[in-house]
C-alpha cells in the first residue's frame, strides 16, 4: 500500500510558499524544491519575465505557479505581491524572504548614504515590512512558516562586506523576535546562512580562481556551495518536519565556520 503524501512529515502539498528574489540563485531553487515538495508557489523578483521563465518551467514540470513581479524595497510593491498571492490562492502558508541586494563592496568609511540606506532597507526593513503583511493571515488560521535568507556574513567582521554583513546579522535577531512575537499563535519563523553559494550575486567572491581555489580550501567538503544545498534546509523548514523548530539560524556553510587546516 503506498503512502499518503499528504502525511509526510517532509512534504509542503497544496500550501502556499511565496518566495522573494526568486528569479534566479539560491531563491529560484528554494522555489523549485517547494514547488517538487507538493506546494503552490508564488516567483518574485524585479524583472517580470524572469519570474515568468521559472513560472513556465515549474508548469512544465507539473506545478501551480504565478509569477508576480516586486522590488521588495518599494513598500507598494509588497502590498501588490501579498494582494496578487492572496487573490489567487486566498492564503500564503510559506514565506521566503530571500531577495537582498549589495551595492556597496569595500570598507564602511567608503560607504555613501544611499547605498547604505539601501542596503538596510531591501535587507531588513522590507523583510519586516513583508513579514507584518504576511504573518497575520497565517496567525487566523494557526499555522505558517517564515524563512529568512541571511549570510554567514552576519558571524564575523568583514573587510569589504560591511553593511552587507550587517543587515543579515540584523535579519537573525529580526527571525528570534518573530518568532517570539508569533509562535504562539501557531507561527514558525527561521533563518538560514548561507556560505559562498556559486550564484550571480556572490561572483565577485569567487569569479578570480585564487580566490575560489581559497574559498573552497577554506571549508570541511572543499568546494562551493550551490543553491540546492541551501533548498533543501528550506524546505525542511517549511515542512511539519520541523515543527518545534523557530527562532533559529542554521548556517549552510560547507563547515566554514568551523574549519581550521590545523
């Protein structure tokens, strides 16, 4: 007799997963592996015919999917991707706020204005701003999971990724207070940090070959991370798997973090 999908503990079937920045990179397989896990997925980034593109490939493949194009750091967005998604589906169960930007890359002294109130604000305060649109919806019914894409960045001082660094580290104290706030009405809200994932927006990290050769002998396995490393904890954490699981940051780092080569 085959099992019940509906049953297991790792499967997402028939909720709601709206994923930010999920175009391309980590945020596009994070959507991919939901959509695989039996969800409805929403796919979000600043350019509608990229969204479109990861649309019509998870339709290919059998999945309900739409394509809603956002800038997270503009507040009528947000209100326009919440409103679409809920109209569509009536209920968002999964939110993934990964999309971030970087614009600056180099010391703090540098750092102009805008590209720190930028940083900030796509970073942080658009990942509040969603999560207040959001998370009371998921709080009528009793039950939701929010994910918050940070970095391992948020660990250690950084020569060059400075405000970067700083508003994921942000992000991890802003997912212990959600989850504070939240997980009694049913609520569930996590981080992960991501190592050096080989996507477009960590080129700059990796694209000389002495400096990917140090990256990857930097860490316990030796190589780069790619984006399905990273999805598969998001949908872990989405899923009933990890049902007693909030307020935490996982790091996805290859052993980074804990590596020494003595």
């Amino acid at each position: 007799m085959g099992e019940d999908k509906n049953t297991h503990p790792f499967r997402v079937d028939d909720r709601v997963a709206l994923v930010t920045g999920s175009s391309r990179g980590i945020g596009k397989a994070i959507a991919q592996q939901l959509a695989r896990a039996g969800a409805r997925v929403v796919i979000s980034s600043r350019k509608l015919d990229a969204c479109e593109a990861v649309r019509d490939e998870l339709r290919r493949e059998g999945h309900q999917a739409i394509a809603v194009a956002c800038n997270v750091g503009t507040p009528g967005d947000l209100e326009a991707l919440v409103a679409q998604t809920l109209d569509t589906w009536q209920r968002i169960d999964i939110l993934v706020a990964n999309a971030g930007v970087n614009p600056h890359y180099g010391p703090l002294l540098e750092i102009s204005e805008e590209a720190w109130s930028k940083i900030l604000g796509s970073n942080l305060t658009a990942t509040l701003q969603l999560a207040n649109r959001v998370l009371p919806q998921m709080a009528e019914r009793g039950s939701g999971s929010m994910i918050l894409v940070s970095s391992i960045t948020a660990f250690a001082g950084t020569a060059r990724l400075g405000a970067y660094a700083i508003s994921k580290a942000a992000e991890v104290q802003l997912a212990r207070n959600l989850a504070v706030e939240w997980g009694r009405r049913g609520i569930r809200v996590n981080a992960i940090a991501p190592g050096v994932i080989e996507t477009d927006f960590a080129k700059a990290l990796y694209e000389n070959p002495k400096a990917r050769r140090a990256i990857e002998n930097a860490n316990c396995i030796g190589r780069l991370g790619q984006p399905d490393d990273v999805a598969g904890l998001a949908v872990f954490l989405a899923s009933d798997a990890a049902r007693f699981i909030t307020g935490q940051t996982i790091l996805v780092d290859g052993g980074s973090t804990v590596y020494s080569p003595i």
